[in-house]
C-alpha cells in the first residue's frame, strides 16, 4: 500500500510517500480502507522534531482517520465489510499511522458513521471536535463574553459555535485576516476583530463596554497570548491550548501578580487527559450527529492527495488556510 513516511526530521519534503506492507487484521482487530485522513498542526512539529516528545523514525504520521471496512479479524464483533466509519487513534493510544491508505486498529475504537456524514467531515470532527468539546465543559461560556483566538482554524471554527450553543452572552472572534473574521462571523460570532492589528486589544475592549471577556479560549501564542492576559476581565479565565507559537512574549512577574489581584485564572488544557474511553464514543456520534444534521458546520481548509502530503503540511503551516485539511488517499 501507499503511506506517507518521514525518515529524517526536517521540512515538509520530509514527507515522502512510499510503499509499505499493507497490514492484515489480528485477532479482534479490523482491517480499514482510509478515506479521509485529518492533518493537524502538532503533526508538523512532528515532522521538525519540535513536538514534546522524539518520533522514532521511520513513522507514519497521522492520529485520525475515517473509511469502510475493508477486513474483519477473527472475534471482530458488529461489522459489516463496507461499512462507513471513523477511528480516533489518538484516543487509542496510537500516534501514527493514519497517513496511509489501509489502518487495522482494535475494533474496540471503531465509531459507525451517520449515513449522510460525508468522510471528510468526520476525519475533522476527531481532534479537533473533542478538544472544542472539552473545551467548553471545562470552561462553560453561558452567560459570558468570551474571545476566541484563532477563531477560523480548525478548533476555533467550532468552539465559535459551540460556545453559542451552550449559551455565551456575545463572542468575540479573533484571526489573522477579515476574510477568516467573516467566516466566524457566519458561524455565529458576534463581532470580529484582527489581531495582526497594532490596536486590536483596544477594538476587544472596546466591544466588551470595556470590561474586558470575561473567558478567552488561547491558541495562538506570543503576542497574542500576552495582550489577551491585558484584556481578560475582573474574575476571569484564559485558557491556553494547542500548539502554540512558543515565542517569548514577555510575560513578566508583576502580570502574573495582576492575576492575582484581579481573582483571574490562568489555565492549561490538554485533551489526552480528560478522554474516557466510555465516552469517547457517544462524545463522537454527538458531534457527527450535530454536524449531519446541519447544526455544527466544519470548514473545510482543502483535501490533498495522499502524496500531496507536503503540500498539505505547506498550506497548514502557512497560516493562511481556514478550517480543517485533510488527506484524501
């Protein structure tokens, strides 16, 4: 089978597609055809050796997929060949592999799909839905103002709706250009601001009366992450997640103590952590349900070709793409 390989760390023609063994199913394993594979941004740090940890080369990178069922291992329960279906592998503890055109997994992690779901639309709804979903449980929006950074990308995009739906009084969404603000806009955002602006701190303030948001969803990093921590209200809390631009942004002490004045909070959020694997499934059927039905929308920021594996990475890592790219094999 084709598969796209990474045998030495470095820019995106690192990528290089290669044949490999197509795997079989074991025993309670399923064997899947991929249809449509996500590609996230902690994948190109990856690729860089920037990520937490080192990837043992070679790898195939790649943590979300959804297809049909190709194969059935032995003791495989409750397939059918050909049926539709997604696999979140991060969630099973599995973090490579997906940028290839056959995946066997534990049939244990296999999530049927809605049949109006299109493929594309559940390989974007794995990552990037659960970590959107956590999100706002862990930090509820209801009643509040709330500024979402990077509110065009892939999590963005759907934490502008989700904070609508669990009841935010007005949200503010922040990106990079007024074409991506005009998106969160027919999201449902309630105002747009730019923060590649010198003065958009001021236009936020400004939209608040003032006062400040009182919940920031954080994932842009360096300046933006230190003018956001100016901005939040009295009593309120930023949250920090994603793959950050590390930058040093020059956060010092006597902002820190601020915090501590004002009863703010700031907090980290990672989504391994809080996956239970009870869950995880009926979390998935909710969001693919949501977004069959019309009510969640997913952008789509481009499918590649499988061995348009680096361009894919190029159009991520530039920051100029919308929504959510994947791999279409």
């Amino acid at each position: 089978m084709k598969a796209i390989q990474i045998n030495r760390f470095g820019g995106p023609d690192r990528l290089i597609p290669t044949d490999v063994a197509k795997p079989l199913p074991r025993p309670g394993e399923v064997l899947i055809r991929v249809r449509a594979a996500g590609v996230n941004f902690f994948e190109t740090l990856q690729r860089q050796d920037r990520y937490g940890a080192t990837p043992v080369l070679p790898m195939i990178p790649g943590v979300e997929i959804a297809g049909t069922i190709e194969a059935l291992g032995e003791g495989a329960p409750g397939f059918q060949l050909g049926e539709r279906v997604a696999v979140p592998l991060f969630a099973a503890g599995i973090f490579s592999g997906g940028y290839a055109e056959y995946v066997a997994v534990d049939a244990a992690h296999v999530v049927v799909l809605p049949p109006g779901l299109p493929l594309e639309t559940a390989a974007a709804l794995m990552v990037q839905g659960l970590t959107a979903l956590h999100l706002v449980r862990q930090t509820q929006p209801a009643g509040k103002t709330v500024l979402i950074n990077a509110a065009a990308g892939g999590v963005g995009s759907l934490l502008v709706q989700m904070a609508k739906r669990a009841g935010a009084k007005r949200v503010i969404a922040a990106a990079s250009s007024q074409p991506k603000l005009a998106l969160a806009r027919d999201l449902g955002a309630d105002a747009g601001v730019d923060y590649m602006q010198p003065h958009w701190g001021a236009q936020v303030r400004a939209e608040t009366g003032g006062a400040g948001p009182d919940v920031i969803y954080e994932s842009a990093g360096g300046d933006v992450t230190l003018t956001s921590l100016e901005l939040l209200a009295p009593s309120g809390r930023i949250v920090l997640f994603g793959a950050l631009n590390t930058r040093d942004p020059g956060l010092d002490m006597s902002q820190l103590q601020n915090l501590i004045f004002s009863n703010q909070s700031l907090v980290g959020f990672s989504l391994l952590p809080l996956l239970a694997a009870a869950e995880i499934k009926a979390d998935l059927a909710t969001l693919f349900d949501l977004a069959e039905r019309g009510e969640l929308t997913v952008l789509s920021g481009g499918s590649f070709p499988l061995e348009q594996a680096a361009a894919a990475h190029e159009a991520l890592e530039s920051r100029r793409s919308a929504g959510k790219i994947v791999l279409v094999p």
